[in-house]
C-alpha cells in the first residue's frame, strides 16, 4: 500500500509508519551557479512534495526573479532571502524537509562562495551525506576542491557527483566519464572512497527522479533512487556507549535520573557504566523515557537512565560503557574559523564540547591547510574562513574520542568569551600531551598577554620571579 493510500484510509498507520522510517541528512555543494538551488527545488517538485500554493507563490516570484523565463524557477523555493534573489546565488543555509514512502530527508543547501565557507561547513556538521555538484561545461573547479576537503573533513564518507548541465553538453558520455575520472582522482588524496557519480540535468529532471531517455548509457540508480537506497547510520550503534548528560532529573527524593541523547551505542540495564572525568562506575539500573521505562535503548534516542550507585554526576560529564575514550588537557585539534576577527593565539574563548564547556587556548598553530591545493601553509594567524592544525589546552579535561570515529564527542565549537559569538569550528584529532613543551591554558594566556609589551619574556619566568623578571 502506497503512503498516499495509507494516509487516506488509516491516520495512525500513516503516522507510525511515517515514524519508523530512517532519516537521510544531506548537504548540497559545490562551486558557484552549478545549479543546487535548482536541484533540490526539482527533487521536492518531481517527489510531488510542494504544496499548490507552494508552486504559485514560486510561478508568481519567478517573473520578478527568475531565470528561466516563462517557467518556474525551481531553486526559489529554497533561495529565500532578497539578497539571494536578487544575485541568484545561495548565501545562508537553506534546510528543506520531504519525505518518500521509503525515507525522510532533511536537505541543506549550502553556499558556493568563497567568502560563505563557512556556513558550508556549518551545514555539513551533521550530514551523513554530500551531494556535490558540478557543471558538465567546466569540470572541477577550485570550490570543487574546497568543498571536497571540508566534506573529507568532517567526517562525511557517502559522496554523490551530480554531473549537471549534461543537457548543455548534449548528454555526452564521453565528457560525463572524463570528469568522473578527474574527480575520483582528486578524492583520492582525501581518502573518499564510497563516490556514485550521476549525470543529470537538475533544469529539466533528467536523472533527478524519474530515468533520462538520454542517457541510454548510464546503467545507474537516479539521484533519488540513490537516496533512498543507501546505508547510513550503522556506526552510530555500532560504536562504544556515549551519553553526554545534559540534565540530571530529580523530581523527587525517591529518583535521581541523568538525562541526555544517546551519542553513539547501545545501553542495556545491567550494563557497567564509567563516569568521565572524574571515572566514577557503577551500572545500569534501569532506562526511562517518555514511553515507559526499556531493556535497551540506542543512538540517537532520548534517555534518563537511572543507577545502582550514588555517585556525583552533573551536566556535561560523559556516561560511557565499554571502550573508554580518550581524558586530556592539551589536544591536537582541526580548526575551522567562523569569524571576522582573527583567532588570536594565547587568548582564552569558551569551548563548548556536547553539553561540556570550559575554557581554552589555542597555541601554537601548527599550520594552515590550503583547501585548494591541500598544501600545509607556516602561519601563526587563523583568518575568517581558514582551515588551521592547532594545539588546544583547556582549563579542565575533555573526555573524546578522535572525531574520525565519534564525531558527537569528537567535535566542539569555540565561542568568545566576550561577544558570546559561535567563532569558530573544531574537531579533536588525539591528545597533545606528548607534543612539545607542557604550558597550562593559563600559563599560555598570560604569556600572550605579557608578550605584547615585552616580546623575549617567557611565562614561566616571570611566575617563577627569578633572575631578571623578578616582580
């Protein structure tokens, strides 16, 4: 029974159904005017999710703003601020929802541009997928290659190129499969290997939903088809038990709960459980939700669990089971910078890691990754939208785990202690703690501020009040 039929004949079945089903979080990217807009508006038009007045609104914008004449311009029903009308560019990221009778999706549209890097990056963040577009009339391009790194770098490993535009290039196979080629070539240097690449033409539909009559060569699944059909989320469950806790739940004297969701794993009551930081254990006494209380509970459910244990537990410890991650003070971390303002080595900022927060400094930078070329760059300044290799040292311990296996407790944001602005994106690679000489976070900070005046003097020196810089 298709859903339509379902939904009219049976409400509830509809809706259980409609709950049960897996959920596909993608991005779209890729260099400028490759059509993303576009691609999304026809997934949502073909896959018949637009509301009718939907569709008006969008034929009626399109003779002010489009740019395909008479017809609706598609990528308007996700390109919505004037500015992004106006231009007929993406600038913020655009997040649209519809669902098949197979799956439900969340898309993000993300920027082109250079200078929108990142909210590129903000998009990928939670995406399992990317689909990365590029025009079959020019090939790989430099944002190509930008976007690439970023999705390399944030962990996302199922990667489509959607070839667009085949229908300017009159279908050609031969142009198809030698951008193919170009494109795996480069994924290689970033270690992408599960990559479909399909042609299409997002303008007319071709591939999108519904199979071209001009591709009679192309033997592969269309864009939807891929959607829907790929596997996503087994590493989630399948991962060590991790359980940022977020709220710790006591309406009363007779129950203490420890609130949160499930990052990664499965829990069983009964199982051994270790508290980080401080490595408290106990076990499982039992699992709580809103539905009643379960024997078993997965990423990425919403839980209390209670304890057989009174021990101290508050918001932004990790409650693990099995594998225990990693517990430091100084991390190697990949650094994407978010603001205006350059990263200012030696300066404390607030590093929020799940519901963790504490504070950190950052220093020295180890360098900066050119996301066109992939060379490592010497540099002691971090820009807006630059890619960095830093060293992190935080006033407490971070429990982690190296992002590329948990990127929920492997990732965290920097944000200024003064502005309380979101400044910057990281993600920890392994503990820093053999690397270098060892400063605290306040050693580093206070070093930087007396630097600024007197540029020969070492911390540690003046705390010591020894020799010249006796105070």
């Amino acid at each position: 029974m298709s859903t339509n039929s379902l939904l009219e004949k049976d409400i509830e079945a509809y809706l259980k159904e409609h709950e049960n089903k897996d959920l596909l979080r993608f991005i779209t990217c890729g260099s400028v005017d490759d059509g993303k807009s576009t691609l999304i508006g026809r997934l949502l038009h073909d896959s018949k999710t637009i509301f009718e007045d939907q569709l008006q609104a969008v034929a009626r914008d399109s003779l002010k703003s489009g740019t395909t004449g008479e017809a609706p311009d598609l990528a308007l029903l996700v390109d919505g601020l004037q500015s992004e009308r106006e231009q007929g560019i993406t600038i913020d990221v655009a997040y649209r929802y519809f669902t098949t009778d197979k799956r439900k999706f969340i898309i993000a549209d993300t920027p082109g541009h250079e200078q929108y890097t990142r909210n590129m990056a903000t998009g990928a963040s939670t995406a399992d997928l990317a689909i990365i577009l590029i025009d079959a009339r020019h090939g790989v391009q430099v944002q190509t290659r930008r976007h690439s790194f970023i999705v390399s770098l944030l962990g996302i490993r199922n990667v489509v190129v959607a070839i667009n535009k085949m229908d300017l290039v009159r279908f050609s196979r031969e142009r198809f499969e030698e951008i193919a080629a170009q494109y795996r070539e480069f994924a290689a240097q970033l270690k992408l290997e599960q990559i479909t690449c399909i042609p299409i033409s997002a303008l007319n539909g071709d591939n999108v939903v519904e199979k071209s009559c001009h591709t009679p060569w192309y033997s592969g699944k269309t864009l939807l088809q891929h959607l829907e059909e790929v596997e996503i989320g087994a590493t989630d469950t399948a991962a060590p038990f991790r359980l940022p806790v977020q709220y710790v739940n006591r309406p009363d004297s007779s129950f203490r709960g420890f609130a949160g969701t499930i990052a990664s794993g499965t829990i069983r009551v009964g199982d051994p459980i270790t508290v980080l930081p401080s490595r408290k254990t106990s076990t499982v006494a039992s699992i709580v939700t809103y539905d009643g209380q379960l024997e078993e509970a997965s990423a990425p459910m919403a839980v209390t669990i209670t304890l057989s244990d009174e021990i101290d537990i508050s918001r932004g410890n990790l409650i693990v089971s099995g594998e225990e991650p990693s517990v430091a003070d100084s991390l190697r971390v990949q650094l994407v910078w978010m603001h205006e303002s350059p990263l200012e080595t030696g300066r404390s900022y607030l590093i929020k890691r799940g519901t963790t927060v504490t504070s950190g400094v950052f220093g020295p930078l180890y360098f900066r990754q050119d996301v066109n070329t992939l060379d490592k760059v010497p540099t002691s300044q971090l820009e807006l939208n630059e890619i960095s290799q830093a060293r992190l040292t935080t006033a407490s311990p971070l429990a982690f785990d190296p992002y590329e296996r948990n990127r929920a407790t492997g990732s965290f944001i920097v944000i200024d202690r003064l502005s309380n602005n979101t400044v910057g994106a990281g993600m920890i690679m392994a503990s820093a703690e053999s690397e270098g000489p060892r400063y605290s976070a306040f050693e580093l900070e206070f070093n930087a501020l007396v630097r600024r005046y007197y540029p020969h003097w070492e911390a540690r020196d003046i705390l010591a009040g020894g020799g010249d810089y006796a105070i």
